[in-house]
C-alpha cells in the first residue's frame, strides 16, 4: 500500500503493464503458442490540431526491453492473485525479452497510420510488452508534437520547459523536459532532467522570493548580490513597469560597480505581456540598459507564442510551462500497438472504425530536389518503393545492434527533419492540405484477401 | 544521459524540482533568513468543465517530505552547475524536512481559492518542495475529480480504469489508477498499482489474442479453457454479433460440462455502443445466457458513460482509459502554491489577475440538517467561524503526527463526501450556481491593510 518501490526502480517494474497483457500471455504459454508476431506501433489518425507528429520516446523503450525481467516480490504479488498456475510463474521468472526491434529515429516527423516502432518476438513476449512501449512512446511523441510547434512559432527565440509542477508525475516531468529539448527546446527547469539526460538548465526566482522581503528593492538586490552571476529577476510581483524602473537603477548601479552579481534579463508572468514588454523594453532602454533580456511566461502555448511574435513584441525568450507539460490541447494521441503477423501469416483487425493494414510494413519517404519532404508511402517492409525508407533495426535477440545518437545529436536530426517539412505543415492553423501519405497498392491487396478469406 | 535511476528512486530524487528553488534557497541561506514561512496550496479557479474538485495525493506528499534529502551524487551534480557555493551545498548535504503541513483529508472535494494545504516551516524548506508538491497533489487531484464526475455518470455500474498505456509515463498511471480508485472506480487493470496500492485488478484480453488465431471460435474456447476461472472475452474484433452467437454458444457448452473455465462477461470495445450492447444483450439472452455481463469500453468518458446509461444501454460495467488518466477534457488545473505569511507578517502576491489572499487561512464548510453542504467560507485559521474546520494537522517537525487512513477508507470518506454535495454539482452540465464560497471579512481586511501600508 505504499509509494515505496522498494524491490526495484519504479520505471524497470514489469508489472508496469494492464493485468491483461499477463492473462494473454499465461494462455500462450499454456496453448504453447511460441510463433514469432509482429507488432507495430502507429498513431490512427493525427488530431485536428497537429498536422505531423515527432517521434521520441525510443532510448527509453530499449531500455525496458533490455532490462526486463520479474524479480521475486513481483512473481509473489502475481501468485497471490491466484490467476497464475505456478508454472506459468516459473516461466515468467526466467522471461527475458529476446525480440527484434525496428524503429524510425529519434526525431522524424511522421503521420497518421505510420509504424514508428515494429517489434518482432515470440508472441508472449511482443505482447506483454504493449502498455508500457505504447507508455513510453506515446506520451514523449505527444510533448515532442508539441514543443515542435512552439519551436515554429517563436522563430529562434529561446524556449525553456517550465512545467515540471504540472505535468503528470515524476516521470512526465523528465520526459517532458526531454522531448520538448529533443523538439528544439533549449533548456528545462528540471533539475533532475537536467541531471538524466543532460539538458540546459534554466531558472531563476519567484514571486515569493520578492514576497518575503518588505521591499521589492532590497529583494532585487539581495538575490543578484548573493548569485553572483548574471541572472534573471522576476519584475512582476506588484507592479511589472515599477519593477523594471528599480531594475535599471540597479543594474546601472551593479555595472558601475563592476559586481560579479549583473541582471541579464527580466522575467514578467502576468499581465498583457505585449504590452508590458514595450513598457519593459522601453524603460530599459531609456534607463541605459539595452542589453538586458526579456523573458515571458504565464499559461504560453504556440498560439500565444506565435501572436506575441508576430505582435513584434520585444522579447528574448520564452517559458513554456503546463501547456506544454500536459499538451493541453491534445493531451493524447491515438497512439496503438496491433499485431500485424502472427506465425508468418498476416493479421487484421477488422472492428468498426478501427481496422488495421496487415503485414510487416515500412516507410518510404520521398522528397524534393531541395531536400523537401513530398511525401511518404506505406509499403510492405519487403516492397522496393521509391524514398528513404525509415524504420531501421536497432536491436536484436534482446540486445541493441547500434549505438543510438545521443540527445543532442537526435535534436540536431530532429531540427534537419523539420527543416525539410512542407513550410504550410508548420504553419499553426490547420487550413492546408494534408501532407500526401498513400498505402501501397500491395498493402491494400493483402488487406482485401484477408478479408475474404478469414473471419 | 541514462535513464537509469542509480543512485535513488526516481519519486525521492530532491532533485524532481525546478531549478529556481534552488537558486533561491541559495539566496535565502546566504542571507541568513531562516524565518518561519507559510505557503498554502489552492487552485484559484475551476475550469469551466469542473463543478468541484477532490483533493488527493496527500500519502505521496507526505512521503516525500519526510524522506527528502540530497545524495552524493545529487550534491556532485549541483556543484559541477557552477551556481552554488561548497558551503551551500555542505548545507544541502545536511537538508530534511523539519515543517508543520496541515491537509484536508484526501476525497475531500474543495473548490476556488480553498487552501487544501498548508506548509509551514523554514522559508528556505518550504520555497524548495514546491515544484514536487504541486506535482503529486495537481495531478491526483485532477484525476479525482475527472473519477468522480465518471462515478455519478455510471449510477452504480462497474467502472474499471484502463488507462495506463496513454497516462503521461508511470507514475501518472500508478497515480491515476489510485486516483480514480479513491474517488470510486471500482478497480485498475494497472498491475503495478494494484501491488502498490492494493487496488483490484481487472483485465482479460485484447483483439490480438483473437487475431492471432485463424478462427475466433477457437480463440474464445482456448483462452476460456485455459483461464480455468470465469473470465471475460472480447466479442468485437471481426463483428460483434457474430462474436455474441459464438459466446453464447461457447457458455452453454462450458456450463452444461462444468468447466471451471467459465464466460462471465463480454466487452465491445468498438462501433455504435448503445445499438452494439442491445444486440449482444439480446443474442446472449436468447442463447440462454442472461447472466453474462457486457462491458463497454473504447475512448469513454463521463460524458458518453451518462449517455450510455441514459440511454437505457443494457451495460455492466465500463472501462475508462485515455481520457480518464489524461483527464483529456481538464489535463491541468490552476493549482499554486504561495506565500502568505514570512517572519510573523502576512503577504500577498499583487501580479495582475493572479492576485492572492494573504495569511494563514482555514476552510469552514456548512451543512444543513440533512447533511447536505450548504456552503464553505475561507477564514483566518485563527478565526472562529461557523462550520466544520477541513484543515488538519498531519505532520509536525517533518514527522507524521497522524496515521492517515488507507485508501479504502479514504475511497469511503470520499463516497461520503460527494453524497453531500448539493446534487446539481453532480449534473455534468455546468447551467447551474456555483457553489457557495465567502472569503472572510477578516481575510479582506487584510489583503487591503496589505495593500495600502506595502509594496
């Protein structure tokens, strides 16, 4: 009944999985059903709000593939459920994920009903893995579609992740850090984020800082003094126009000085940020210090990103905080894991508004001579089709066959992909034509003669 | 780079914080404050979708206040960020928590601006948990309250959390399943939380299972035959009716030969639900199967759970995934933490539109004769004001000073609690008077006292 993982780290449990991925596989294993499926991990259809969507989530994914394993606390919770027969326990003991996987890198943008990630085992073992791979990828490709738009919308102006306090836990907070740095993102406020996987770190004060002094003056003061570096200050406590006149004095003062401690931007949070960053900018200036930055924050989105850029607002940068944590639009995909081969025979589901394309698949992108994406088809893996095909493989018996780019390296994909989009796909409003994705003529043939010769 | 969590778990990291806390417990050491502060946590205002909200997440925080302390390997990575002093850090190294945290018992429901708890304590102690307290009391909140509108939507039918694979990574699946479960679903089909929480488990098979048999038929029989308990089949894979003629079928067979394996209910995941369950329910009742169940599942929310029901759709029970552990419609609430009292003075925040009530504050809730809330006042604590006081002590020097109640009970205060609620907060449409919520005349008087003698 505690919070307390005492038996293993929390994001390595095996039991981090629907009971039903358990019940499946006590009866494959029961049925002696050892085949190797395919399964394939794909977004249905892209929500009205996103016209592409950005890949991320796969060091994670491999991650609990290599390390998966059910240690004794879990094998005694699973026993007292008196579901399992101790055969199947002791199985489950010496389960050890042995599949193939292929995904699309870290970073590629990709579309409705495209398999970013196949995964090929021993049935038993491809699908009891479901609810944590669709877990994992699912929720950093969300925040990674997300933090996308924002990138389009600020057009080179700095974006930090602000929304740790908001996002759905411990994990969602690290994730969200990382797939919004991966997506262009240049820093989070995350510490531990900053400590997993590397990223900037970013942060300053808050308003109780200035709240628990008696005057906004002394608090300004006191915080830069104490940094000893140069730093941001918060303006916007009482009154944001008061707030930057005290800041320029000071500032003029810490540069005469020569302080270790300098302002190098201020932060406002409230308010009509259009307008209180002319009055910013404006008393800055004229108080002599044009070199110091603007940083805005307050329930930002891509839309409000996007309008206070194109308003010519004066501003350095921007912190993006539970709307992008959360995805507050479009808080979930239509994210789903089918198989698509089982036993070398393909499958599909066939339920209303929700059917499958059968067979092992692959992406085929196509693009300009300028480098511009023109359009991707959906074949069958063993297809030769015109563009790059995407989905590479990156493990294999259980174990990676390739060193994945790091962070930084997959954001620098990452931004080359995005690069080469349609410019219409970034745009915010989604009044243009889809980008062109077909399902090849020998997918649709293998769909049609499963459906007149199965079920 | 790793997402490994080597040197602690990742829900005790003092690092899950923002970097400013830090920045600003540095000032407040190197300043010498040490003076005691207050900081309450409340949302300021409800999202139109929501009447009321229910408190939650109160064992989790109070786990991490009493186990929060930096590591080595914590204090490494702070020093290698160049912000912080070796004295600073030798102070971290010694940090715990010592405060006074004073809480509504958690399945209270609570409304704008109410205070659901209160921190008190060293500011330097009080400012660094923000970040994380926010994290787990916003999200479980969040989750309670979409829970408890899906509650009074299925008027006493089975409701099942089935959200795992699209929550916001693991702990937010753990937290929404308890989450729900305190608010009153009646089960998870997370196993991981049903280890952790004791929460009942649910689950059976996915479309998979059945497409990776050449005949459904057989499908059903095996997984049934090999359960060897009664279990619940999935029917809508190919076509919902025809799977109802093979259950049907397939139950009379295992009844009329005892087998232990038994069909105790069928789901439909898929197509027109009401017009889907009218069918099914007739196929199995003329096949002699009244007493099979149907459950529905497939993208539902409260919304389509109260027009289902409404719709006199013969139905057991619902599971309830995405939009219940993304809570799609609210995926974060306003919920802050602030200042409101620092060396003995009370405080307030003045930002435009995020204006605060300063002091330390109580919530007083009314009730007529019947038990019925009638409506809630926010007073100072030290206040005498009709009602009950929700504000209770739980921790006093960074120890627990209460055993709070186990989920279970928690899950039963809350059912109470939401019995008492004026029934038209209960009616998913939001055309009616809000709540009735009063700030004191003596919280008023010094907010402008505030006002006119400070910043």
């Amino acid at each position: 009944m505690s919070f307390r993982y005492t038996t293993k780290m929390l994001h390595e449990s095996a039991l981090l999985t629907d009971l039903y991925e358990l019940t499946m596989a006590r009866a494959y294993h029961e049925l002696n059903m050892r085949d190797m499926a395919v399964f394939e991990l794909f977004v249905r259809r892209l929500p009205p709000e996103r016209r592409y969507l950005v890949a991320a989530g796969l060091p994670q994914v491999l991650e609990y593939l290599e390390t998966l394993h059910f240690c004794a606390a879990d094998l005694e919770f699973l026993g007292g459920l008196k579901l399992f027969s101790p055969s199947f326990l002791d199985y489950l003991a010496t389960l050890r994920f042995t599949g193939t996987v292929h995904a699309v890198p870290e970073g590629t943008p990709y579309f409705a009903n495209e398999p970013i990630l196949r995964i090929t085992a021993p049935i038993l073992e491809a699908q009891l893995v479901e609810s944590r791979v669709i877990n994992l990828m699912h929720f950093q490709s969300t925040i990674a579609s997300k933090a996308a738009r924002c990138v389009s919308a600020a057009r080179g102006k700095r974006l930090v992740d602000f929304g740790m306090r908001r996002a759905h836990g411990a994990e969602a907070a690290l994730c969200a850090a990382r797939a919004a740095y991966l997506a262009g993102f240049d820093g989070t406020a995350t510490v531990e984020a900053g400590k997993q996987f590397g990223i900037p770190l970013s942060g300053t004060m808050a308003h109780s800082f200035i709240q628990a002094h008696d005057s906004e003056e002394a608090a300004l003061r006191r915080f830069v003094m104490t940094t000893g570096q140069p730093t941001t200050v918060l303006i916007d406590t009482y009154d944001a126009e008061r707030g930057a006149y005290r800041v320029a004095s000071l500032a003029r003062e810490l540069k005469a000085s020569q302080s270790p401690g300098q302002i190098r931007a201020v932060r406002v949070d409230s308010g009509e940020l259009t307008a209180q960053a002319r009055a910013v900018r404006g008393i800055l200036d004229d108080g002599g210090c044009p070199e110091i930055e603007i940083i805005l924050s307050g329930g930002l989105d891509e839309t409000q990103i996007d309008a206070l850029v194109r308003a010519g607002t004066p501003v350095d940068g921007f912190g993006v905080g539970t709307r992008l944590d959360c995805s507050e639009d479009v808080p979930s995909l239509d994210m789903v894991y089918k198989l698509e081969v089982y036993a070398g025979k393909s499958r599909r589901k066939r339920a209303h508004g929700k059917e499958t394309w059968p067979g092992t698949k692959q992406i085929f992108r196509e693009h300009a001579p300028s480098g511009t994406y023109t359009g991707d088809s959906i074949g069958l893996a063993d297809e030769s089709r015109p563009g790059t095909a995407l989905l590479e493989e990156v493990m294999q018996g259980g174990r990676r066959v390739t060193t994945l780019p790091d962070l930084a390296a997959s954001r620098d994909y990452c931004r080359a992909c995005l690069e080469r989009l349609p410019p219409a796909l970034k745009d915010l409003d989604g009044a243009h034509d889809p980008y062109p994705v077909v399902i090849s003529a020998e997918v649709r043939a293998l769909a049609d003669r499963l459906d007149q010769s199965g079920e």
